[in-house]
C-alpha cells in the first residue's frame, strides 16, 4: 500500500513542476506588462529584475502553504486515503481545467482554480463519508476559513479596480501628463514613498514568513518598524532626488523596483498554487509512514496537517529556480502579455479587436450619464483645471502607457498583494494586476468614447473567465474526487493514465498551433520594429497570408455550400454559415492591425499602396457577404424540408461550381507565390466564366417564367447563379489590387490550410 501511495505522491510531484513551469508562463507575465508597455528598459533586463524578485520571493512563501494543509478543511476528520484523494483530485484537476480552457480560449486565475478545487474535493469527500465520522459535514469543512478566502479573492477585484483608479488620478493630478517639467520638486518624495511602501510590504510583512528568518530577527523588526520605515523613507527620497539631480530617470527605477517587488510578492504569494497541494500530500505519506504501522490507510487520521507548514528550504530554492527557468526561457510569457498591455493602452484607437458585448453598451451608457450628471454640478473653473492636468501629449508616444501610470501599477499592485500574502489570503495576482491596470487606464482617460465600450467587453470577458473558472474548478474537482473515493487506488490510477494522456495530446496541439502563431510574431515586429524596410516586407507577408487565407476558406466554403445543397444536407450549410461569421471576424481583426501598419512605412509609399490594399481588403469582406447571400436561402430550404435542388440542375451547374473553385484556388496560388506573370490569364478566364454565367442565369430566368415545378428551388438555383457571378467579380478585383500591392515584391508565404 505505501508503494501504491509513494508513485501517487511522484506523480503529483511531477505535475507540480509542470504547474511551475505554465503558471510563470500565463501568470508571472502580469508583473512584466507596466515595464514593457512602458519601455522602462530593454526586455531583458526587465527579465533579470522579475527573475530575481521570483527567486527572492520564493524562499519568502512558506506560510502561504497553510492554505493547503487546514484552509479548507479541517484534516483531523479525514484519514490519510480521504486526504490523498482531495489532493490526488486538486492536481488531476488542474489539468483537465487547464486543458478546457484552453481549448476555449478563456482565461484562468490559478488561485482561484487552486482554492475551489480543494473546496469542490474536500465538499464531496465529505459528503461521501461523513455517516463514517462522529464530525458533522459542516465540521469537516473549515467554511469560515473558506469564506474568508473565496471573498478576498473576488472583493480584490473590485478594491484593485477602485485603487488603481484613485491613485493613478492624483498621481496624473501631481505630475500631469508633461511629468518630464514637473519631477524637480516631487520626483524625491515620490520615490521615497514608494520604495519606502515596498519596503515595508517586502521584507517587513514577508520576512515574517520565511523560513530564513531567525525569531529574534522578527522580534527586533516588529519592535523597531517605525524606525526603520522612517530611516527607509529619509533615504531613499534623498537618493531618488540626487539621482534626479544625476539626469537617472527616476520612474524608470520606481518602475524597476516596483517589477522586482510584484514579482516577489506573485512567487510568494502564487507558490501555494503550484506545490502547496503536493507538498501537503508528501508531508501526509510521511506522517502516514512514520506512525500509521498497523494502521489502514481507511483508518489513519491526518491531525498533523493542523500544524503550520515548515516548508525546507531546499523545496523553495528549487520551486524559485524552475519558476526563473521558466520565465526566462519561455515564449508563451513573451506572447500573453499583449492582451493586458492592449486593454490598457493610453493609445485607444485599436479596441475594437475586443468586440462588444450588451453588458458593456448598458455600462459604458449608464456610467456616460452619469458622468455628464456629475460635469454639471462641477464648477467649471474646477472643470478647466482639471482638463489642463489631464492634457495629453500632442506627439504619440511610441509607448502603451507612461513611466507615470507604470509605477503605479507595478507599486500599488505589489502592495495589494504582499497585504494579502501578511493575511495568509491567496489573492489571485491576475486578478490584482490586471485591475489595477485597468482603474489606472479608466483614470487616465485611456477609455475614450470610441474605445471604452470594447475595453469593458474585454475587461468583462477576462473577469467572466475567472468566475467561469471557479465553478468550474470545484464542479471537476469534486467529479474527480468522487470517482476516486468509490474507486480507491485503481480509480487514482486509471484517473493518472487519462492525465498523460491529455497532457500528451495537449504537447501535440501545441505543436500544431506553431506554425499558426507565425503570423502573429509578424504582426508583433510591425507594430515594433522602427526599421520601416522591415515594417514593409513584414506588412507585405502578412497581407499575402491573410489574402491567401481568405481565398481559400472561400473557395473551400463555395464548393461545400454548392454540394451539401445538392446532397440536401442542412448540418454542412449551419456550420458553412457560422464559419462564414468567424471568418469576417478574422479579417476584421487583420485589416485593422494591417492598416496599422501601414502607418509605420514610408508615407509615399503608403499614399502609392494603400488604396490598393483596401481594394483587395473589400473585395475580400465582400467575397464573404457574396458566400453569406448563398448560403442562406440553401439553409432556409434545407432546414423546411422543401424540395431538394434536381438531378438536373446538380448536373448543370457541378461544372462552373469547379470553374468557380479553380479560380479562386488559382489566385490564391498567384498570390502565396508573389509571381503575377499569369495573373492576366486568369482573370481573362475568371471573366469568361461571368459571360457564361450571365448566359447561364437568363436561361434560367426565361425558365422561371415557364416553370411548372417548385418556384422555391428555382429561386434558390437563380441566386446561386447571380452570387456566382458576382463572386467572380471580387475576386477579378482583389487579384488586379493584388497585382498592384505587391509590385516589385519577391514576397512568398506559406499556403493557406
């Protein structure tokens, strides 16, 4: 039985270095967002200060781990097989969580994910063998401790929000927007108050949880705390002011210091998330062989996980260094900082990639009426003053968001989260930072009225996923929990084989979504790269993959619309249609991040370029509307079961169907190639094709007039032919504009799947 257990506890050893190692690469990247969006230094030294601050922060945490052992439950009434189950179940949900959401593309808050798995575990262990104790159910579970934690998790929400906003607001009142004219006389106090307040949170409040720390250390720090924040304070705005005076850019190291300190307070506060769990169930299997000789795992109650958790040392230095490996090598935390940096961008002309949503129209339109109530009542003096504060800069900056509003969230969001760390409450860190940037960005009237109902959609998309998370957290946790309980050791292992399998799976996906993510890594240096030779050939590649992609998905989707109709198949038309929609989605998304583009090269170039770009764009938008008008008169007849389109007509048209397809297929080979020698012929025989089609629908309109049979099939055939026509005509179009576009371009993509 012990050996049973002993390769239950390797396994979820194991999961925990791969926890490690994804929860740096999807969460730690929120303390990197304010000092890349920002440019407060190269990237790699932004990486060298958060490396160090995880590391540091890590050897900081082992008080956090109590969470595990008796947050949630009380263990005195659980044996050690009951327990192993709980923790068995919290990690073996963890994937199934992590894999779901992915495949949905929704975000998770491995706190969250974390706290109510334990909870869901722990509820239907309880449950399930609660008629086997003298404890009642509620007993067994440690609710007031849970509550404590659920409600902090998601009251962090809000009090991040409102602090950011607040904050940030007299933090621009002080320094305006020209802060570079206003730093002389404030820039010492300022920094002085925030390193002093990191200080404080850092090292005072964290040191009392460190196992590195001796009693009578704490004992003199606790005594002399005053002291010691007013010599920090002193020091520290004497040197930001000379530092000042020594031309440093003193926000830029506020900004640094403030990357270490959120850092510090994510890996001392989020490494509860990813070994808290297996380390209780080693510290469970060691006590279990120790002193349960004789005793059944059934029968073996696990008093010892009231105790505090003395973590060794060795297991935070090796948590700290995987977290650093992690984070310093991976380029998935490269990638996921762009949706935090986007939402909260001061430049607010590209939200629109976030969608709407009606939560965000009825928000944005009751907060804009009461904001017009509250300019009403307000002195217009008061108004006009603070306008003046609040006057952006006349020039675009080439940055996210400035030094100003990056040392507050980096400070404020370390500060909320070392609180949280002292309390021994998990605070999710995506939750903090993510609000704070998003009540700095509102302050900074980032929100404008032609942005703010997209950034609502997304800030209620992301906090959405979270809530979605923890429902569904607690739901497979205690699915996952139960089987196990039933099933005892052959459950856990059928359970682990069904883990790696995911696992393996969810490597083999990833490996396919590589080639994918190229594009996006194109569009990253275009919006980047000052080199407008770069911007330009990086553009035209770009350009040429979302042509190529479009033209394919409509030759693709014509061919299925035309032979699921003939077949009178209703399923193959629904879906054409709703990847129709995903698909003016997509091209919405990459017209804009294009044209954005287009503003980064040469301005000759783009004036000789653009109109042509656009006309291929339009042609394409319009290609999908064509495909949309087909579609829907072929789903309508299908779906009331009206006669289906006859031998004849199948026979008649199958041939342009292929001449149709052919062409398009063909363009977008011209295109992927970049070699338009042949690009007249095609569209010679693209416009042949429309005669023969004109020709073809006024046959069918003297028909109509004859026509003895189903007027409604005939129609349906009439409008394929006239949308056909049209189609021909857009894509003649798009390859003229393309002909254009791309002059003088030796540009090659990669075919569109």
């Amino acid at each position: 039985m012990d050996i049973a257990y002993l390769l239950v506890v390797i396994f979820m050893f194991s999961l925990a270095i791969l926890d490690l190692t994804v929860g740096v690469s999807n969460d730690a990247v929120n303390f990197l967002s304010s000092a890349v969006g920002s440019k407060a230094a190269k990237l790699n030294h932004v990486l060298l200060v958060a490396a160090l601050g995880v590391f540091i922060g890590a050897t900081f945490s082992s008080g956090m781990m109590d969470v595990a052992r008796h947050g949630i439950f009380a263990p005195q009434y659980f044996s050690f097989s009951q327990v192993m189950c709980i923790y068995l179940a919290v990690v073996i949900s963890d994937v199934f969580l992590l894999d779901l959401f992915n495949s949905l593309g929704l975000p998770t808050s491995t706190t969250v994910s974390m706290v109510f798995e334990l909870l869901g575990a722990a509820f239907i262990t309880a449950l399930i063998n609660s008629s086997t104790t003298t404890a009642s159910f509620m007993e067994m579970l440690n609710t007031d401790k849970a509550l404590t934690i659920i409600i902090s998790i998601f009251l962090s929400v809000a009090i991040a929000f409102v602090f950011g906003l607040i904050v940030q607001w007299i933090a621009r009142l002080i320094f305006t927007f020209h802060y570079r004219k206003n730093l002389s006389s404030k820039i010492g106090i300022f920094g002085g108050i925030a390193v002093t307040s990191i200080i404080y949170f850092m090292l005072i409040k964290g040191l009392k949880g460190s196992a590195l720390v001796t009693d009578s250390a704490r004992a003199y720090i606790d005594e002399h705390t005053v002291l010691i924040l007013f010599i920090a304070f002193v020091f520290f705005t004497v040197l930001m002011q000379l530092l000042h005076w020594c031309k440093v850019n003193v926000l830029k190291v506020v900004v640094l210091i403030g990357t270490f300190s959120l850092a510090f307070a994510f890996a001392g506060n989020d490494l509860v998330n990813f070994i808290g769990v297996t380390l209780a169930g080693f510290e469970s299997f060691k006590d279990f062989t120790a002193n349960g000789a004789g005793i059944a795992a059934d029968n073996f109650m696990m008093d010892s996980l009231n105790g505090s958790a003395k973590t060794p040392v060795y297991f935070l230095i090796g948590a700290g260094a995987v977290m650093v490996f992690a984070l310093w090598t991976s380029k998935k935390a490269r990638k996921v900082l762009q949706t935090s940096i986007n939402l909260s961008s001061q430049q607010n002309d590209d939200g629109d990639i976030f969608g709407t949503s009606p939560i965000a129209r009825n928000l944005v339109r009751a907060t804009t009426k009461m904001v017009d109530g509250i300019s009403r009542v307000t002195p217009q003096s008061v108004k006009d003053w603070v306008n003046k504060r609040f006057r952006p800069l006349e020039e675009r900056e080439d940055v996210a968001f400035d030094l100003v509003r990056a040392s507050v969230n980096l400070v404020l969001a370390g500060l909320l989260i070392a609180i949280g760390t002292s309390l021994k409450l998990p605070l999710s860190t995506t939750y903090v930072t993510f609000m704070v940037g998003m009540g700095s960005s509102l302050s900074d009237r980032a929100w404008g009225r032609e942005s703010a109902v997209y950034r609502v959609t997304g800030v209620v998309s992301v906090v959405g996923g979270w809530f979605i998370t923890a429902g569904a957290a607690f739901i497979i946790a205690a699915f996952v929990a139960s089987i196990m309980n039933y099933g005892g050791i052959p459950a856990m292992y059928v359970m682990i084989a069904l883990v790696v399998y995911l696992l393996i799976r969810s490597h083999i996906q990833y490996n396919k979504k590589k080639e994918s993510e190229k594009a996006d890594e194109d569009m990253m240096v275009i919006l980047r790269s000052e080199d407008q030779k770069e911007v330009w050939e990086k553009l035209q590649s770009h350009a040429a993959s979302t042509l190529t992609h479009s033209l394919a998905f409509s030759a693709d989707t014509y061919k299925r619309l035309f032979e699921s109709f003939a077949k009178d198949e209703l399923r193959p038309l629904k879906s054409s249609l709703i990847k129709i929609v995903e698909e003016k989605a997509y091209l919405k998304k990459e017209r804009r991040s294009e044209t954005r583009g287009m503003q980064r090269i040469d301005q000759q170039l783009a004036f000789e370029r653009s109109t042509w770009y656009h006309l291929c764009t339009n042609s394409c938008q319009q290609m999908l509307n064509t495909l949309t008008r087909i579609g829907e008169p072929m789903k309508e007849h299908a779906d009331n079961s009206f006669s289906p389109l006859s031998k004849n007509y199948i026979e008649e048209f199958s041939p342009y169907c292929r001449d149709v397809y052919n062409t398009l297929k063909d363009i977008s080979d011209i295109i992927t190639s970049g070699n338009y020698e042949g690009s007249h012929e095609v569209s010679e025989r693209a416009k042949e094709l429309k005669h023969a089609l004109a020709n073809l629908r006024k046959t069918q309109t003297m028909r109509l007039h004859q026509s003895s049979g189903s007027l409604r099939m005939d129609f349906v055939y009439l409008n394929l032919i006239q949308e056909s026509h049209e189609l021909l005509s857009e894509v003649r179009n798009l390859l003229r504009g393309g002909n254009k576009f791309f002059a003088s371009s030796t540009v090659k993509v990669t075919p569109a799947e």
